[in-house]
C-alpha cells in the first residue's frame, strides 16, 4: 500500500474512532453523525436523515466486512487491512459521499460555499487549515465555491489506495495555512 494511502487509513480510522476509545463502534458513527448533521442548520431534514442513514450504512458495511474476531468493535489493524477496498467499500463511500456534498448544498445549485465545506469537514474532526488548504485544492469559483461532483469525486479517490497525488492528501500531515 502506498504511504499517502496508509496515511490517509490513520486519520480516518482516529476521527471515526469519535469517543477515543482506540476501536471504532457503532457509537462513534452515530456520534459523528450528530456532529455532522449539526454542523448543517441550513440543510433540509431529508438531508440530515440521508447523512445520518450514510454514517450507519458505513457502520454496518465495517462491521460486517472487517470485524474479523466479533466483538462489535474494529480494531485498528483490522480497519487498515482492507479499508481501501474499492470493490467492497465503493457503494458506501459513493452513498456517504453523495450525502455530505448533499448537505453541504442546501440550496441545491450544485455549488459548496467554503463555510459551509469548512464547518461539515471540522465536524468531522479534520484540522481547519488542512480544510481550507482541501477546499484550495478543488479549485474554487471566483465566488469561493466548489462544485458538489468534485467533492463526491474527491472523497471517492481519498478511499482509493491507487490514488496518489489527490486533494484529499491535503487533509493528512501539518496544516499548509
């Protein structure tokens, strides 16, 4: 596995892990799923449900994939040895991606303002900096926006272990600014 991608496996597995306890549970999933949601005041209620629906299908979908010895939690090697699965993770990354940009567009223009992208990713616990330095990344308009397609694309290939180079990779290591 390339390092970006086992990067990439670290700080994910230490944001789902939401209450700190070194194994990510069902209860993490739904307390960043509050975060999240709460995060979103100007989305619609079917949004928030569908974010909701997204965190507990990528639960059930790690659990019934990785948890190897049963005990309803993930371990962290059990997380890394196979995350990056494409073929065993791409609907639920699509689902779960598809409902964060659908938050993040509550008017539905297809467009993401950078507060808005800012405040979902720092729900999700990723460091601001980094954030904007993601949100820079995806080329924003001249009225600091960024579409909902290059972020659904952008989450894709963060779980994507053959995917070096990419704007997610702005979200591991120290802050650009």
């Amino acid at each position: 596995m390339r390092t970006a991608a086992a990067d990439r496996i670290g700080l994910i597995f230490s944001l789902l892990d939401a209450d700190g306890t070194g194994h990510l549970e069902a209860a993490d999933f739904e307390l960043m799923a509050n975060r999240v949601v709460l995060a979103a005041p100007e989305s619609e209620e079917r949004e928030k449900r569908a974010m909701t629906a997204a965190f507990r299908r990528y639960w059930t979908t790690l659990a019934a994939e990785l948890d190897t010895d049963g005990d309803n939690r993930i371990s962290f090697d059990e997380y890394a040895a196979c995350v990056l699965s494409p073929q065993r993770f791409d609907s639920t990354a699509r689902d779960f991606a598809e409902a964060l940009a659908a938050l993040g567009d509550p008017d539905g223009d297809g467009l993401i303002e950078r507060h808005v992208f800012v405040g979902l990713m720092s729900a999700i616990g990723f460091d601001r900096g980094n954030v904007h330095s993601l949100f820079d990344a995806f080329q924003p308009t001249p009225r600091d926006q960024i579409t909902v397609t290059a972020w659904i694309a952008g989450i894709k290939d963060y779980y994507r272990p053959d995917k070096t180079g990419i704007p997610g990779d702005h979200l591991v290591g120290a802050a650009s600014a």
